[in-house]
C-alpha cells in the first residue's frame, strides 16, 4: 500500500487530472437518481409491511437508511458509486498523495448522511429558540427612538431571513459559485474531508471541458444582490424607515387592533384541551407551533402544513383534499 501511494505521489503530475466540473456534476446527478430508486423500493417496503401512516412518519429515516446503504456498499467498501464508474473518475485526496483510507471514507459517509439528519431534526427546536431571542430585540425598550426603530428592522429582516438562515441556503449558494469558479468542490463535506475525484490518466487537449465561471458569476450577483437589499432595509433613508417615521403612533393603532400570540404546544397550559399524545406535529414530530386542523381534522403546525399543501394540496395523513384557504388556525 506504501509503494502504491509513493507511485501515486511520483507520477500524479504526469498520469493523473482532476475531474472536471462537468463530470463531478454528471456523477453526483446519477447517484443522486440511484439514490432515489434505491429510496423508493425501501419506501415500498416498509408501506406494505408498516403501511402508509408509518412510512410517513419516518420518511426522513428511510432517506436516511437508504443514503447509508448505497454509501456503504460503494464508498465505506472502497468501491465507487454508480455516479463515479459512469462517469470514470475516482476519489482521492485533495493533494493527490494518498487515496482514502477507512476513517476518511466513515467520515464521509457519515457527514454525508447522519449529520444532515440530526441537523433538520434540530432545526424546528432550533428556529424555534431563536425566534424567542429575536422577538427579545423588540421587547427591550430603549429611551433614544432611532435605536428602538433600529432594532425593530433588525428583528423583521432575521424573522423574514430566519428560515434561509438557519438551513443554511447561502452558504450552500455561496459554495455552489465557488465550485463553478474553481470545479473543485461540488459537496461541502467533501471540501472538509478534503476529497477530491480524479481521472485515471491525463486528459488529452480535445478531452479538456468546458468550465461553469459564468454560473458562479451569475450566483454571486444573485447573493449580492440579496444582501444589498437586505442591508438596505435597516437604513434610514430605505422607504420601510420612512413608512416607520410615526413608530409609536403606528404601534399603539397595532396593539389596539391586536398582535398574533404565537401558540406554542410544548406548554401544557396553552390550548390544553389537546391530549399529550396528540400535540406533535406528525409532519416535523416536534411541538406543533401556531397548530391548525385541515379539514379532515387532523393537526399540524401551521407553517408545516402550509408548505406541504402548497406543494400537494391534500392532507398528509388521511390524503384527502386539503387547499392552503381551508386550514383553520387554532386560538
């Protein structure tokens, strides 16, 4: 093994070039569409073994089974995906002196499969704590009036961002442009672990691929432009300070007419007429925030239920119609 990787460092200059973006894209594509069938038979599985309302239940644990077996029996084994032989290249690490040993490749796997898991199952707990901390900014009362006006826009661009923010979309632009810029990293796990795919021989001149630099471009003005937007809002000349010119009249009119009390199930007191074992949203299986019932009467967080109908119309459980404007919110 020694001897082979000592070749390897002599002779990578002249036998070996890295992938270009074209191919790391194709590969990604295939194994990402094995990856699916893969999901699809487990899913079918487990609907006539456990039925539909189980497999919906733990739908993100089936994506979860089904990432871990393919990159089990591929990459943890030492072979390549489907992706990689169809497209022809291989992984290795980033300075082309080693290929990848076993902890490398668990890494990986892992990075690429359990974290992301852990990750969105966090999320709902986490957004949930941050938005507390958020509606904190308003909360405070400061004497000087362009500091609470201040901290008020602050507040409405991280709620409006906060969804974004912590699923961490811009980042994952941000490293999408860089790839396109560079074809060096297409995952950011593999930018971690420092891996990176190979040809197994030296590209000739008519072989050489066209680079994505425009993309990238494209995506870095897409980014700025958002950011600049977003910025602006929290500036006094930005039309949203002028139409808060009159902040406290404006709150008071608000507060007359009534806010929105964010109903939070995890407290027992609120709504308590909903048993504990119904409190659950059967969509993200933590503490239903803000529920509402479709109309079949079952329960889910507003916010989930609303993302999910605006994609199919129908409830998740029962399967029966259910469009965004029949929802009732819970008080």
């Amino acid at each position: 093994m020694a001897s082979s990787e000592s070749a390897m460092r002599h002779s990578s200059e002249n036998v070996f070039s890295f992938a270009s973006a074209a191919d790391i894209i194709r590969s990604s594509q295939k194994d990402d569409y094995v990856e699916s069938v893969l999901n699809d038979k487990l899913s079918a599985v487990i609907r006539q073994v456990f039925g539909t309302r189980t497999l919906h239940k733990f739908s993100s644990e089936v994506s979860l089974l089904g990432g871990l077996m393919y990159l089990s029996l591929t990459t943890l084994s030492g072979t390549r995906t489907l992706g990689e032989e169809y497209c022809d290249i291989f992984l290795v690490s980033k300075n082309l002196d080693s290929l990848l040993g076993f902890r490398q490749r668990l890494g990986y796997v892992v990075s690429s499969t359990v974290f992301p898991y852990v990750l969105n199952r966090s999320l709902p707990t986490i957004r949930r704590k941050l938005r507390h901390e958020i509606d904190k900014l308003d909360q405070s009362r400061s004497a000087d009036p362009d500091k609470q006006q201040l901290r008020s826009r602050i507040r409405r661009v991280l709620l409006r961002n906060l969804q974004s923010l912590t699923s961490g979309d811009a980042v994952n632009v941000l490293h999408l442009a860089v790839f396109y810029f560079y074809g060096s990293y297409y995952h950011f796990v593999k930018r971690l672990w420092g891996i990176r795919y190979i040809f197994p021989r030296q590209l000739q001149e008519h072989e050489q691929r066209p680079g994505y630099e425009i993309l990238g471009l494209l995506l870095s003005v897409q980014l700025t432009v958002k950011l600049f937007r977003e910025l602006k809002l929290l500036l006094p000349e930005s039309p949203e300070y002028q139409n808060q010119a009159d902040a406290g009249t404006e709150k008071s009119i608000i507060e007359d007419v009534g806010t929105h009390v964010t109903i939070d199930l995890s407290n027992p007191e609120q709504l308590a007429f909903i048993p504990e074992s119904s409190r659950r949203c059967p969509l993200c299986l933590s503490y239903m925030t803000d529920p509402a019932a479709t109309p079949c009467g079952h329960l889910f967080c507003w916010s989930c239920i609303c993302e999910w109908c605006a994609e199919k119309p129908e409830c998740p459980l029962c399967r029966q119609p259910s469009k965004e404007q029949n929802l009732l919110l819970l008080k």
